[in-house]
C-alpha cells in the first residue's frame, strides 16, 4: 500500500472539507465524491457518508467519518463517548477545562 501525506485546511468556515455521499451527489446533480468506476458496489444509492477534504494542489482526500473519528480520537473510550452523546455547550464544558493566567504562563 502506498502512503501519501497531504495539508489539508480543517477549517469549515474557510471551505476546508465538507460532506458528501454518492447518493447525495446524485440526488443533487453535483459532482461525485470520486470517480463512480472505483466503486466496488456500482450503486449511486449508497447513502454512507463522506468527509472530503481539499488539499492544497486542489485535490481531494475523501475518508469515511467513522474513520476519521476513530484515528482522531485514538482510544479513548470515555472521550469517544462524551462526543457522540452530548452537544453544544454541554459538549464543551465536558471536554475543555478552563484556562487561567498567572503571570506569563498560561494553564488548561
């Protein structure tokens, strides 16, 4: 298996990645997330879920979110957890700590 390594922007807000399924694509008459023929099911139904990510020679890199959480998130049970059952502000106070300033340190 050959391995590649790629910048990619993991910023929403600037565009970075963004969601996409083949079934979504075709229901939408977008592009496809990748070429259809590289598909072993040869279906424009599937409705699994894609991230795609742009790199910075415009191409894409395009992982199914289970597996980008996983590598992510490592093996942390409890933090794994936290994330898929809370949201929001909840979500947040359960993950960060409160950083403080006691000179020209800064502690989380």
């Amino acid at each position: 298996m050959e391995e590649k390594i790629f910048n990619v922007d993991f910023s929403y807000a600037n565009g970075g990645w963004k969601i996409n399924s083949l079934y979504q694509a075709y229901k939408e008459g977008v592009s496809l997330p990748y070429d259809f023929s590289d598909y072993q099911l040869k279906s424009p139904y599937d409705k699994n879920w894609l991230l795609e990510f742009l790199t910075d020679d415009a191409d894409k890199v395009i992982i199914h979110p289970l597996e980008f959480f996983y590598r992510c998130y490592g093996h942390s049970d409890e933090l794994k957890r936290v994330i898929l059952t809370y949201s929001g502000n909840e979500l947040r106070n359960r993950i960060f700590s409160e950083a403080y300033v006691e000179g020209d340190k800064i502690f989380i």
